[in-house]
C-alpha cells in the first residue's frame, strides 16, 4: 500500500512536471508571436518581462556589438541587473576576465554561463574570475544563458538571462535562442535601425572568377585534388589560389576564407 501510494504520487509530480514545462515553452512561443507585434520598445520589454518571470529568471540583457553602438545610443538596448553589480563589475575590471564574455566571442550557439568557466582553467587571472563569481553570487547572479545573435558579417549582439539557477531543457534552449533574435530586431527595427543591417553589402574585395570558382568549392567542403579535378587544374595552382585568398582577404587559414566569403556574399 505505501509503495502505491510513493508510486501514485511520483506519477502525480511527473504530470504537474510535465504540465509545468508545457506552459512554460507555450510561453515562449506566444511572446515569439506577440514580439513581432510590438509596437514599442516598452511593449517589447514589458513582454519580455513576462517572459522571463515564468520562468523564475530575475536579471536580463539585450545588448549590440560593433558600429551600431553609436547610433542606438550606447551598446544595452535593454537591461535589468541586481543594484550595484554594474558599478562593481565595472569598477574591479571584470570584463577582462568574464568567461561569459570571452566565450561569447568564438561562440556560435547558446550556452551556460557555468559551462565558459573551463575557459579560465589555465589561466593565470582565474583568481580574479573566482572573486567575480563570489562578488556575483553575493548579488544573486547564480547563473545564467548566453545567446549570442550573429548577422551577415558575425556578431551582432546578445541576450543574457540570469538570476537564480534555472534548468532550461535543449527544447527551451532552442526556443529562447529564436525568442532572443526576435527581440533583438524588432528593437531595432522599432529603433529604425535594422533596414541598414539588412541592405546589400558592397563587396569590397574584387576576386576574379577562378577565384569564385575556388571559393565556391572551399565553401561545399571540398579538398584542394577534388577543387582541383573538379576546375581541370593541378592541386599545386589549387593551393596557389588559396593562399591568395587568404592574403588578399586577410584570413587566418581556408577555414577563415569560408567563413569571410559567407559573410562577404560571394557565395549563397
């Protein structure tokens, strides 16, 4: 009898666990909806205040990279922090140091703020990321999700969420991660900021076609024998063409080609 009713109520918290995590992503969804409908920055915010409420996190970041800064005002185009915790972030220098921030640079989909930490393992200021964290956690930033949301030519800005520790599911990553990009435009655009990110880019480095044609098979995964039995030329003129890309659009390696050509629109 004691084990049915252990059973019995194991079935009941499943349900209400699972009724939970469905309201919860229904949330997501109906601001997904009601985001594109704003038709202000404080309709948008208020929304995105509700949204994070049902999920129980307390603090939040909408911020932008790069050469809008100037014309938005300023990098935060919205924000809630816990009072005091910008004046000592900003104070003690921890931008130097956040494994938040620098993950955020080479990141390319969302993540745990908990997950950066490994980063600073072998660094010689782990101390200092210890004494934010300390500093953090004093402020009730326990932690938190990063969504980093690129544009043609990388990183555009982000959103951080934060608070109390919150398990989102892959689901719930996924769906914030397309609530995050949603928010970030539709400010812009209530801003009248987007139409400019959104207009062709000049391409500012002439390639000749051979190049193109190089390009164009780098971007499909090919190596240089298959680019090179694919255009009827040697692997030798191959890696010749691939080192002048890579000098004349100062890439790192062919992987950086890519990517450049990508952002460049010399390719689709």
């Amino acid at each position: 009898m004691i084990d049915t009713c252990g059973r019995f109520e194991r079935e009941a918290r499943l349900r209400e666990d699972r009724l939970g995590a469905a309201l919860n992503i229904h949330s997501i969804v109906h601001f997904l909806v009601l985001a594109g409908e704003a038709k202000s920055t404080d309709e948008l915010i208020k929304q995105l205040d509700a949204l994070l409420a049902s999920y129980r996190f307390d603090f939040y970041e909408l911020a932008i990279d790069g050469r809008l800064q100037e014309e938005a005002g300023g990098p935060v185009l919205a924000e809630r922090w816990p009072g005091g915790w910008r004046e000592i972030y900003a104070a003690k220098r921890y931008a130097l140091v956040d494994p938040a921030a620098r993950m955020l640079v080479i990141a390319q989909r969302p993540y745990r703020v908990r997950d950066a930490l490994p980063l600073m393992r072998n660094d010689p200021r782990r101390s200092r990321v210890q004494r934010m964290m300390q500093d953090a956690v004093k402020h009730g930033l326990h932690d938190g999700y990063m969504f980093p949301i690129h544009g043609r030519t990388g990183l555009l800005g982000h959103m951080a969420i934060g608070g109390r520790p919150v398990d989102l599911s892959p689901a719930e990553v996924a769906l914030f991660d397309a609530a995050a990009k949603r928010i970030m435009w539709r400010m812009l655009e209530l801003r009248g900021l987007a139409s400019d990110l959104e207009k062709p880019t000049p391409v500012d480095i002439p390639l000749t076609r051979r190049e193109l044609d190089v390009v164009s098979h780098l971007t499909q995964g090919l190596t240089s024998p298959e680019i090179a039995k694919a255009l009827q030329i040697s692997s030798h003129t191959v890696d010749w063409y691939i080192n002048g890309l890579q000098e004349k659009m100062k890439a790192r390696n062919r992987q950086h080609v890519v990517a450049l050509a990508l952002r460049k629109g010399f390719v689709a």
